[in-house]
C-alpha cells in the first residue's frame, strides 16, 4: 500500500508535518523519528497512533500492542476478567512452551496507590483506564525486545505533571 504521507527527505517530512498538524509540527516530527519505522513510516499513519507528551514521544497503548503482534513474538494475548475495577490478561509468546502464560492484573486499588485516580480519565473511563495500563504492563513484561523504552501516553501524562485539559 502506497500513502502520500511517507517521506522521502527531511523538506518532505516538514511539509508533511505541518499539514497534518499545523499547530505543532515539531512534536509530529519527534514521534515519526522515533516509531516512524513501526509504521511503514507513514507520517499520517504515526499522527494517529502517537502523541508527544511535554516533549516526550509515547504511544497509545493499542499501537504498542499492535508492535508486539508484528514482531511475531505473540502467540496470544487475552482479557480473562475485566469490569470497572480491575482488568486481567494474559500473554504468551511464540518462542516459548504453550504452557508458559504470563498473567497479570491491574486494579483501581493500583492507580489509587499510584495517586493516578484523582484525574479526568480515571473518572469518567476506569474501565479502558484498568485495560489499559494491564495492556503496557503485560507487553513491557512479556515482551521487552518489541517495546522496550516505549512508554503509553497515559504513563507518560501520569508521570508528568499536566492538567486534565493538557491530559485530554
């Protein structure tokens, strides 16, 4: 698949930037030069996948899943139990035994613990909130040589001192 938005020079790459957003082209470049290569390096692609957070690139959490599903290092990934106040998966890699599976679970207990509860998105989403920092827990733990030193947007904002507008 071709895409009008996978540079070819740097020029490209700052036209491409400021199209796709004219407010901060810059922090659009930050995040295609660090994980452009996860997608093709499709600058549009990357504009929707990733987000640069008080300077720092990070992904969404699904993005960084779908990093580890391409590496081929992922036999399967599940939700085992999921509500409002906490969200259990578990992982498994293909170049390990079948009866090797990696759980974990993360609670609102967790983030409460974490001082993470106390914001806009924690209020209004535990339910994706929960799902979602199991997700990058169990990828970092199961899958380091895929995403090692890649950090979600919500761990990048809950360790950076933001507003809930900045958040949203």
């Amino acid at each position: 698949m071709n895409s009008i938005y996978i540079p070819k020079n740097l020029d490209q790459a700052k036209e491409i930037a400021t199209l796709l957003d004219n407010r901060n082209p810059s922090d659009l470049l930050k995040v295609h030069a660090a994980y452009g290569g996860h997608f093709g390096f499709d600058m549009g692609l990357v504009s929707t996948q990733a987000y640069c957070l008080k300077g720092k690139p990070s992904l969404g959490a699904d993005a960084m899943s779908g990093i580890c599903r391409r590496s081929g290092l992922v036999r399967y990934m599940k939700i085992v139990s999921w509500d409002t106040t906490h969200c259990t998966m578990h992982f498994t890699r293909s170049d390990e035994p079948a009866d090797i599976i990696h759980e974990f679970t993360y609670t609102v207990e967790m983030a409460k613990a974490q001082g993470l509860t106390n914001n806009r998105n924690w209020r209004q989403m535990p339910l994706q909130m929960v799902r979602s920092r199991v997700l990058t827990m169990g990828l970092r733990a199961t899958y380091p040589d895929a995403v090692s030193g890649i950090y979600s947007a919500d761990e990048i904002a809950d360790n950076t001192e933001m507003s809930d507008d900045e958040r949203a």
